[in-house]
C-alpha cells in the first residue's frame, strides 16, 4: 500500500472514527470521513484535513455518494474504516421487528454496500479493510440482541473478504473495542448512572470493574489499533478479529467470586 493512503472513514464525526481521522493525518496520509451530522463533521475537518462527506450510509444511494466524492477529491481509494453503527436495546421478546431490521440495515447491509462499491478501487490499491464490531460480538450480554448480532455478523463478512480476496491483495481485519470513552459511551454511562443514583464518573469504574485494567478504552486507543491494520506494518495480517478490551474477554466470570478484589458492593 501506498504510503500516502486514502482512506474512507464512516462514523468520521466523533468518537473512535474521528480519531482514526486524526491520526491517519498526523501519518501523512488523506482521509474521508461521512456520518449523518454536518456539524461534528466540520469540526473534525477543519482540525484533521479530512474531506467531510454527509451521507447516511445504511442505503445504496448514500453509499454511491460517499464513494463518489472520495474518489472525485483524491483519485483513489486505498482504506476503508467501517465504524458506523446503532444500538437497539432489547431481549428477543422485546424487540419489535423494526428495530431488529434498523439494526441490521445499518450495522450489517451497509457496510455489505459500502465494501461492494468501494471494492474494485480497493483491489486496484491492494488495500485495507478495517471494520470496527465490538465485543458484544464476542460474548453475549443482557438484551443485546441485535447488536450483537448485526456486530458478529459483520465480523464473518470481514473474513468473507480476507478469504475471497486475499489472492488479490486485499487484507480484512475486525477490531472489537470493550467499554470506549466516546460521545455514545458517555450518553449509555449517564443512563446508567442515573438509573443507580451513581455519577458518569462513577458508572464508567463501575461498568468496566472487572477489566483487568479498570478502566474504558480512549478512542485513540482503539483508533492506534485501526490504524495499525491499514498500515504496511500488518501486511501479513489477514482476517484477523483483535480485540481491544482492555482484557475484558479473557476474564472468567464464574471465578469472580473467588477473586479477593470483588466486593459485595459490586
């Protein structure tokens, strides 16, 4: 891949996709970034360089646009960084069926969209893949449903694409980011905290008490690793699903009993 990548950036305007955008700036290399909200967009642009492009992303006529605009600024598409998303809280039973199909729509289908438009300029760059799941992809939590499943869903069609085009030169890799601090974590602590009588402060050591590192992820944290999968470093990387959860995977929930440090108060 070229040293001075061009990368395409969903969910671009905060959080982990902003600061995915500003490090690919301070490596050199140009970024696109899209989301629905002109405004956060601007402010990210007008600090990173990045080409702002509002679109929403989950339907086929937002995703020929945002492709279009990429390619008519910069001539090329070397990355893609698939980091949009929603949550729809709920147990099956709970769920209505729009829910579940917003779910998908936008977590599952349009990065299924997005990757087969931007594909043949990705195989013409011998390009990167890199879609952000979560861990809720990798280990089932109360009335998650749908999220998780649209996020493990999009984990297969990652590796769909290492294993079909790898031969052609292009490499697909998922990150799964634990707890992150970011505009979408801060608004779910606050609703936690309220609903405990505890601070966001407060929700946040609480909600990531059993991380062996005991704390959220920064976005920039779980951007380094984003951008270490697009860049030449991870050329033998293919297909791969890291985790960035501060350990909170490897953690055996039936031994937390034993371990000295938990208290009943947890």
């Amino acid at each position: 891949m070229r040293s001075d990548r061009v990368v395409l950036v969903t969910g671009g305007g905060s959080g982990i996709g902003a600061a995915v955008a500003g490090q690919l700036a301070a490596a050199g290399h140009r970024a696109a970034i899209c989301g629905r909200r002109a405004e956060p967009l601007a402010r990210v642009a007008e600090r990173t360089g990045a080409l702002p492009i509002v679109a929403d992303v989950s339907g086929a006529t937002g995703v020929s646009a945002v492709v279009e605009q990429t390619l008519a600024a910069f001539g090329r598409l070397d990355g893609l960084v698939l980091n949009h998303g929603i949550i729809r809280v709920g147990r099956v039973d709970e769920l209505s069926v729009e829910d579940w199909q917003d779910t998908l729509q936008v977590n599952l289908t349009g990065p299924f969209l997005l990757v087969r438009e931007a594909l043949p300029h990705l195989l013409a760059a011998r390009g990167a893949v890199v879609a952000v799941s979560s861990v809720a992809a990798l280990r089932a939590s109360e009335a998650m449903a749908a999220y998780s499943a649209s996020k493990a869903g999009l984990i297969l069609l990652t590796q769909s694409l290492a294993v079909d085009h790898g031969p052609d030169g292009l490499r697909a890799n998922v990150v799964c980011p634990g707890w992150t601090a970011t505009e979408m974590a801060d608004m779910e602590m606050a609703e936690l905290g309220e609903t405990r009588g505890i601070s966001t402060a407060e929700a946040y050591r609480l909600a990531t008490a059993m991380v062996p590192q005991r704390r959220a992820a920064s976005a920039d944290e779980v951007a380094g690793a984003v951008c270490w999968l697009l860049s030449d470093a991870a050329s033998y990387v293919n297909g791969a699903v890291l985790p960035v959860d501060g350990g909170s995977c490897v953690v055996d929930p039936g031994t937390l009993a034993l371990d000295t440090r938990v208290s009943i108060g947890l």
